[in-house]
C-alpha cells in the first residue's frame, strides 16, 4: 500500500510518500481503507522529535491521529462493526496512522460515520471534536447562560468549540483574524473580536476561559484576568503552562484529549441532524502531505485539511 512516512525525526524533508506493508488487525483491532486523514499541529511536533517523550512513536512511523473510512478486515474477537461499515476514529497517538491507503484501529475506538457529509471529510472531526467538547464540558463544566471566551477559535478545534458552546446555550466570545472571522460568526459567536488588531478584552468577566491559540505564557495571564472569581480556564496547547489564581478560586486546567467512542458517536449523530458542522479548508492527495506539514510549519494552512489516499 502507499503511506507517508518518516524514518528519522526531522524537518518536513523527512516525510517520504512511498510503499509499506498492508497491516494486520490482531486481536480487537480492525483493519480500515482509509478515506480520510486529517492533519493535526501534533502531527508535526511528532515528525519533529520533539514530542519523543509524551508520544515514543517507532520509526519508520506513519503519521495522522485522525481517520475515516470503511472497515475492511476484523481481527480476532471483534464484534459490534462488520466489514464495510463506515466509520471514524482518534487513533492512539503512538501507533502507525492514517496517512496511508490502510491503517489498523482499535474496535473500541470507532464510531459511526456522519452520512450527511462526504466519508474523506468526516476525518476532520474524531479528535480535534473530541477536544472542544471535553475541553468546555468535562474540564471547564460550561452550563447554559454562562460566558465564555475562546481564544484561537479561528483554528479547527475552536470551529466546533464556538458551535458546542452557543449549542448549549453559552454566550460565545471569540478570537479570530479577519481571514476566520466570518467562519467564527457563522458558527455561532455572538461577538468576535480580531485578535491581530486589537486588545483582547470583555465589557465583563467570563465564567469560562477557553485557549486554543500558541500565545506567549504571559499573553494567556493577562487573558486569564478576563476570569471570574470562581471561574476556570482550559487550556490545550501543552507548551504553555495554565495559569490559576487560587486567590480568586480561579481554576487552571490543561487540557489532554481522551478517546470516547461513545462520545465521538454523539458528535456524529449531531452532524446528521444538522447541529454540527465539519469544515475542510481543503482536501489534498496522500502524495502532498509533505507540503501540508511544511505549510503548517510555515504558518499558512487555511484551516483543516484532510489528506486522501489514492484509492479512496
Ligand atoms: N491538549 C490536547 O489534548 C490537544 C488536543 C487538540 C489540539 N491541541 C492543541 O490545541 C491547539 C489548537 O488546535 P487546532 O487544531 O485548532 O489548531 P489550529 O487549527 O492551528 O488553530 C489555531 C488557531 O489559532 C489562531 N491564532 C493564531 N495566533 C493567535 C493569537 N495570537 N491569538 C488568537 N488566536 C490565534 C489561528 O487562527 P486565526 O489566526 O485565523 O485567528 C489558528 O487557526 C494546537 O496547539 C493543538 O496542538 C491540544
């Protein structure tokens, strides 16, 4: 089969388009053809070498955490999904991934695939959907009529912050630049402010802090002081570290995705009946995910792209 891979950690360069063995699922595991797989910023502190440590991937590996396609195989004791059901996946984060015509995925981690939307791009939502919603409801608590400020909501995991949140009735404040501002309103935000322009501040205090967004340390401080007393901000990008203030009873937590399938169904089932949209920036051939890592390293990715096998 065709895959991307790298053999050592290292600048985009690294990642080669070429021919790897089909995997087979072992015991609880399925064999998919995958449909679509969706870049993720990790992706590329992983093909870097610098996530080495949280992430110990064995090379050559085979990026991309998140997948949709159709069930091709099953392995020994698999029951619940039958060859040629649609499906989509958050892959665990150190096995062999999805930029490739084939990859394996744990049964328990796979979930109906949305039929309203074209199967290449349901891969834009397992885990980056996964993320939004833990992020405002497990971590955050975030409850009807409460305020909450997305910092970075012009990236793909604010797009499905900003609808989960005004969904579940939330006064949604958002930070995007003019080229995402009109994709944040249209989710749902009842304000955006542009980040690139101006301050980023609020009449009144939030009950909920949500970053997304690659911000110097003492940047998300001064977000935090947008906090209520009693409030809490979530955070996702791990190299920045969550700011608290336990005088105030503000809480600080990092976010860390977990996979739920269960959860990820509920996310499929809200995209079939029209309360969750899935948006792809663009949908490439498996052969140019080298240039989506080299953009994205670049900083000129136009928002969630998913990378299609040759036989998808
Ligand atoms: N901890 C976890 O479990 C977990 C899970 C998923 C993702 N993440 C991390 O969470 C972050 C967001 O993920 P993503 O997939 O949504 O990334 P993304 O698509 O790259 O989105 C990030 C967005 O932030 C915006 N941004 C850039 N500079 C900003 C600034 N100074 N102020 C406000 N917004 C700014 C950009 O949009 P505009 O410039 O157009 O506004 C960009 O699209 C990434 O760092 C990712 O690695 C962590």
């Amino acid at each position: 089969m065709k895959a991307v891979r790298f053999h050592d950690f290292g600048d985009t360069e690294v990642l080669r388009y070429e021919d790897a063995e089909r995997p087979t699922p072992g015991p609880g595991e399925v064999l998919l053809r995958v449909a679509g797989s969706a870049f993720n910023p990790v992706d590329d502190g992983i093909r870097g070498g610098y996530l080495r440590e949280v992430f110990p991937v064995t090379l050559p590996h085979t990026p991309g955490i998140e997948a949709s396609g159709t069930v091709d195989a099953l392995g020994e004791g698999v029951t619940g999904v039958a060859v040629g059901d649609a499906v989509v996946a958050f892959l665990p984060m150190t096995a062999a991934g999805s930029a490739a015509e084939y990859v394996v995925a744990p049964a328990d981690a796979l979930a109906p695939a949305p039929t309203s939307i074209p199967l290449a791009d349901a891969a834009a939502l397992p885990m980056v959907g996964l993320t939004a919603w833990q992020a405002l409801f497990d971590d955050a608590g975030l409850t009807a009529g409460q305020r909450v400020l997305i910092n970075g909501a012009g990236g793909a995991v604010g797009g499905y912050a900003v609808q989960l949140a005004k969904g579940a009735g939330a006064h949604v404040i958002a930070t995007a630049s003019p080229r995402s501002a009109e994709r944040v309103r249209s989710a749902g935000a009842d304000e955006v402010i542009d980040h690139t322009a101006s301050e980023v501040t609020t009449d009144e205090p939030v009950d909920v802090l949500l970053n997304l967004a690659r911000i110097a340390p003492e940047e998300l401080t001064a977000l935090a002081a947008l906090v209520r007393d009693g409030g809490v901000v979530v955070n996702t990008v791990p190299t920045i570290p969550t700011p608290a203030d336990e005088a105030r009873g503000v809480r600080g937590v990092g976010v860390f995705v977990r996979g739920d399938a269960e959860r990820l169904a509920r996310l499929t089932a809200m995209v079939d009946r029209g309360e969750l949209r899935v948006n792809v920036a663009e949908r490439v051939p498996l052969a140019e995910l080298p240039g989506v890592h080299a953009r994205a390293a670049a900083g000129t990715l136009p928002g969630k792209v998913v990378v299609v096998p040759p036989t998808a």
